[in-house]
C-alpha cells in the first residue's frame, strides 16, 4: 500500500540508550495527507475536504465511507446530516450520516427540496427522478409519496404533515400518508389551507377568510380569528423559531478531561494532567480529543487524526527473531527483529534506524536488521523505539545474548612439494639415469678391449704348424 495514499514513513529508531515512555500515548489513525481539511462529525466519524474542495466522509481506519465526491454536508439536525453533490442547478442527495457512526449512501437518485435540506422524525422530503415530490427514510427508500401527485411537501411535525395538491391548496396527511379529516361545527366551509402542527395545534382556513384552531389530540376544529403574524417557521408552524433550522454544526462527543492541546507560543502539542507533555509541540493546529480522536495539522498544512491511549497501549510487538547470537571474536554480527501491530504496517512506510542514523534493511515482511560488533560473552539489551513524524509511538527493550564461537586448531601438515620441484628432482634423476647408462657401455668397451688383447697374446704363445709334417719324424 503506498499512499499516493497520503502515507508518510513510520520511523523505528533502535537505540542502545533508554528513552523514557509515557504512561499514555499517542498514534497516528491517520498520518498527515494531503486533505485540505478535517472534521470530527460524529461517533468514528470525520469529514474530509480534498485539494479541489470535493468532501467525502471517512473511518479512523483509513476507509472511505463516501468517496470525495459530495460539494456539501449539511449541519446535523436531530442527527442527521445530507450528503449532498451539486448537478447544475440542483443538489443530488448522495446519502445521509448520523452522529452515533450511521453513514447511509441511498441507493436511488433523489434531489433536495429547497429549504428543507434535514431530516424531520426521520423523514426527508425530496424530489424523484419522476420529478414527484415524496418523502425518503434515512436508508434512501420512498415512504410516503410514490403513488402520489403532490404538488409540493413540508418537513413533519409532532406525526403530521402538509402537503400541497395544487398551488392553492394544502391539507394535513399522517406519517401513513392518509389525509386528515377535519369536521367543523359550521357547515358550508371547505378548508383549502393548513399549517403544521405546534403543540398539538395546526392553523386551517378557506379561501373565505374563516380560521380555525385544529386540535390534533382530541381532533376538534375551533373559530378564530386570522393571526396578526402568519409567517410559517422553518417546518412550516406558527411559531417564533424562525426560519432556520437549529442545526448542531460542532459534533459533541466524549472528550478526554485529563489530556488536551497546549500551545508553547508558536505550535501545539497534547499534554497530560496540565503538564506532562504526550507529543512534542510540532503541529500548528490541534483540536481537543473526541472519542478518542485529535484532529492536527503539520506546519506544511497537512492534516491528520491522532489516536489517544489512556492505557499507554499502541499494540506493537517487538521480538528479536534470534536471541542467542554466536561469534568469532572482532567479528560483526547481523541481529534481526520483528515488529507487528494492531494496526496494518508496510515496509515501504518503515525507516529503520540504529543509535539515531545508521539505517539499516528490510529482510522481509516485517523482519529488520542491524548489525553489531560483541566485545565479549555477554547480554545485551537495545531500545527500541517506534515513532512517526517525530511522534513517539511505543517503546521497549529487547535482549540478546552473545556468545564466543569455540575455535579448534588442525594438527600441522607436512606441505607437499611443489610442481616446479617434482619437475626439477624428476629431471636430475633423468640426468643421473642417462650418465649411469653412459658409463656402463665405456666400461663394457674396456671390458672387451681388454679381451681381445688377452685372446692375441694366447695365440702369439701356442706351437705353430707346417704344411706337409703329417707325422712324427
């Protein structure tokens, strides 16, 4: 997940130093973006302004409820509030939200009637696609009106309402759609207007000047005389509550009594108790936490939303993967961790440092290293620390115990003789070899000289013989 989703880089910082850990905390539900704007409306509810001024509603979870495509949110009136994304010269109401957390994004087209951009005892008047002028429930489905023609609707009142079957002439309709019979103690009169309802009584006349006081408890008319004032309030009563809707524009939630933001002159950071500082003072705006959710904004104007702990818990763990660590002795040695939340965590968002710089690498999924030089047999903690746009966001030790590796010396080795060596001992015994075959054969030659000459001299010494002595004389 990248934020081209308007996430920044979570930074975990490992320090063999300890760091101090509040008692209570602070995280990031939404890391600063680029929203133009944020605003708490309700139970895990805010309402987000995008560059183009396009608003859309959104969880601390990071979803979007309603994509940004609404041009207004109305106030809240008992309640409710209407979505609203502009066609022209109409508004499309896209849905509607609820202070307890309730989004509903209708599943019909319906536009607002002017003036009457709320919900009154749970009914929404609006026009149709038909163009026919009915009245919607909060999950978008047509109650009263779709077999009707009415000409024109008003908000309900205390169980009734008017409507206007032509232009000059209204009557009463209860929230089952049916009209309202009026009897009169004078006969002859036909009544063609009607206000709503205001303590139980509702204006009718005819078109005659007669005025009546219709009770709608115990469903009685009584003559009167037309009202020096018969301007209609904002749910068309008499009444003196102006035409304006009481509209909650500031969602009231539960707001955190011991922690709130403080400003040290020029930036704002959240302190405990009046003066134990949570977060450092970087954010040039923050708002009071509501339901366990602060509104911010960076110096860069972006915004985010905070999450408040009141039991110190961001639900991190950090666990080294190997905790007992063999080496050789002036060797580096590579330690890993992991580090898990509650809350989903990329790698691409992660920057891991140790002793406040040395960056180190993601080996995977969650899974970091660092390296470290043991100087002897020995355990080790190292802090480490998870914070985000300097916002600390947990803290602990982790421990690992390094341990010398056993070293063993071979017995020594007689070194073989060389090539060049075996090569130069092979040609001396050539050498040798051919000098000792040479001396044979001179001897073999004296030999035989030697017996040839002794031959010679037997035969200079042996009788000689003549031809013709035959025998003795």
């Amino acid at each position: 997940m990248n934020v081209n989703r308007i996430l920044g880089a979570l930074l975990v910082v490992i320090s063999l130093f300890s760091i101090d850990c509040y008692a209570q905390s602070m995280n990031w539900s939404l890391p600063p973006t680029d929203f133009s704007s944020i605003k708490h409306v309700g139970n895990q509810l805010f309402l987000v302004k995008t560059q183009n001024g396009k608003l859309g509603v959104m969880k601390p979870d990071r979803s979007m409820i309603v994509e940004p495509i609404c041009d207004e949110v109305t106030p809240f009136y008992k309640e409710w509030a209407l979505l609203l994304a502009n066609e022209g010269k109409a508004q499309r109401v896209i849905g509607c939200l609820s202070t307890d957390g309730t989004c509903n994004v209708f599943p019909n087209t319906y536009y607002a009637i002017k003036g009457q951009s709320f919900y009154s005892e749970g009914l929404l008047t609006v026009e149709n696609k038909d163009k026919r002028k009915v009245y919607i429930d909060v999950t978008g489905h047509e109650v009263i009106g779709s077999n009707k023609k009415y000409y024109h609707c008003m908000p309900f009142s205390e169980g009734y309402a008017v409507v206007f079957k032509d232009k000059n002439t209204s009557f009463l309709i209860d929230q089952a759609g049916n009209t309202v019979p009026i009897v009169l103690s004078r006969g002859g009169i036909t009544l063609t207007h009607a206000t709503n309802v205001y303590h139980d009584v509702a204006l009718v006349w005819d078109n005659k000047g007669n005025y009546f006081f219709f009770n709608t408890k115990t469903k009685t008319a009584q003559a009167t005389i037309q009202p020096l004032d018969n301007s209609a309030d904002y749910l068309y009563r008499l009444s003196n509550e102006g035409s304006t809707p009481p509209y909650t524009d500031v969602y009231h939630g539960d707001e955190a009594t011991n922690v709130k933001p403080f400003t040290n002159g020029s930036n704002y950071g959240y302190v405990m108790d009046g003066n134990k500082p949570i977060t450092s003072y970087q954010f040039t705006s923050a708002t009071p936490i509501i339901d366990g959710y602060g509104i911010v904004q960076m110096p860069n104007g972006q915004c985010g939303i905070l999450q408040y702990h009141p039991d110190g818990t961001n639900n991190f763990t950090v666990r080294p993967v190997q905790q007992s660590i063999r080496y050789t002795p002036g060797e580096t040695v590579q330690c890993e961790f992991s580090v898990s939340s509650s809350t989903p965590l990329d790698d691409d968002e992660l920057t891991i440092t140790i002793n406040k710089g040395t960056k180190t690498a993601v080996t995977k999924n969650g899974t970091y290293t660092f390296y470290h030089k043991p100087s002897s047999q020995q355990s080790q903690n190292f802090t480490v620390t998870i914070s985000s746009y300097g916002l600390k966001l947990y803290s602990t030790t982790i421990t690992y115990n390094f341990k010398p590796k056993e070293v063993h010396v071979s017995p020594a080795v007689e070194p073989t003789k060389s090539k060049t060596n075996q090569e130069t001992t092979r040609n001396s015994e050539d050498k040798k070899s051919k000098s000792s075959k040479t001396d044979n054969k001179k001897q073999d030659k004296k030999q035989d000289k030697k017996q040839d000459k002794s031959k010679k001299e037997s035969d200079n010494d042996s009788p000689k013989k003549h031809k013709g002595l035959g025998k003795r004389l």
